[in-house]
C-alpha cells in the first residue's frame, strides 16, 4: 500500500526535478502528508526547509504540506 501510494505520489511530480531526485522528494512528500514537520529544526539548529535550494522542490513539497485549519472553519 506505502508503495503504491508513494508511486502515486512520484508520478505526480513535476518534470522539473530531476529524477535522480523523484524517489526521496516523493517520500518526503507522504510523510508530510502524514504529519512530518518541515520547519522542525535538528539539534544543529537546520531546518529541512532550508535545506533546499530548488524552487521545483521547494514547490513539490508544499503542495503536500497540510492545510491548516481556519479559526473560521474550527
């Protein structure tokens, strides 16, 4: 099921990243759909967020980042 839910995913991709890179972009990307926090800094003080220097990635992953609920919509 992760596999094929994680294909999904990696066929969704843009063309933009390369895809040497697609497999692990995709991985990220369901694990942010599960939860997994980005911005969370590692005990250097990164943030994966910053890590990433290509706006097609940088773009790949937001649009997996789960949408925060509203105080409207609460």
């Amino acid at each position: 099921m992760l596999y094929y839910i994680v294909f999904q995913i990696y066929s969704e991709l843009s063309d933009e990243i390369p895809d040497s890179d697609k497999q692990w972009v995709a991985m990220a990307c369901y694990l942010m759909r599960h939860g997994a926090d980005l911005y969370i800094a590692n005990k250097r003080g990164e943030r994966p967020i910053n890590l990433i220097t290509s706006p097609a990635l940088h773009s790949a992953l937001m649009s997996y980042k789960p949408q925060q609920p509203t105080a409207a919509s609460s």
